[in-house]
C-alpha cells in the first residue's frame, strides 16, 4: 500500500507531509515503547503510537521510518511538528485506537515490523 492509502484507510489527518506519500509501504509498527521500535523494527515501515514527544520522530529518523500515525486523535505538538518536518517525516493523526489502527492495515495486507527476529 502507499502511504496516501494507509493515510485514506484510516482516516487520518496528513499534519506534515514530507512528500513521500507516494512511498510504498508493506509494513506497519505499534507500539509506545520506544525500546520495542529499536530492538524490533524494520526499516520502511510506517510507526503508529499513541506516545506524543520528539522521541517518536528520533525513534522514527533512526529505523529509517518515513511516517508516523498518531492515534486516539492525538493533537500533534508544534515542536513534534517542527521535527518531524526538519526529519523529512510525514506525519498523521487518526481517531483510531492502536488496536483498530493496526487492524485495519492488517486486514488490508500490512504486517508487522516490531516482531521479534
């Protein structure tokens, strides 16, 4: 899927668009923990998190994630904002909870990339 798909498929607000809408993508990361993304993630993928600090965007920079989906409608920080924009890294918010977020892009063919190796 492209990232203006997943972005479609979850109803989510694009609050930065870094330009790589375009950008295909096969694999999804949920998660809070940011020790989980660095230990388990797999580059490419979009990161969904319910989490709002920079960290996300220097967690999402450091496993070459180019997107991040803010969920539960998360209102995005100015200076996430600012970061992320600075990052090269698209940023949207969805109302979906991180279970149905993840679900929904399950059922449309993305799988996980915060599984264990």
């Amino acid at each position: 899927m492209k990232l203006s798909e997943i972005v479609a498929e979850l109803n989510a607000e694009v609050v930065v668009d870094a330009g790589n809408l375009d950008t295909e993508i096969k694999m999804a990361c949920g998660s809070d923990m940011m020790s989980d993304v660095l230990a388990f993630a797999k580059d490419q993928s979009v990161f969904l998190t319910g989490l709002m600090n920079p960290q996300v965007v220097r967690t999402a920079e450091m496993m070459d994630m180019r997107s991040v989906i803010f969920v539960r409608g998360k209102k995005v920080d100015p200076m996430v904002a600012k970061l992320a924009e600075q990052m090269g890294i698209t940023v949207a918010v969805t109302g979906d909870t991180m279970f149905t977020a993840c679900g929904r892009l399950y059922a449309k063919g993305i799988r996980g990339a915060c599984e264990r190796k």
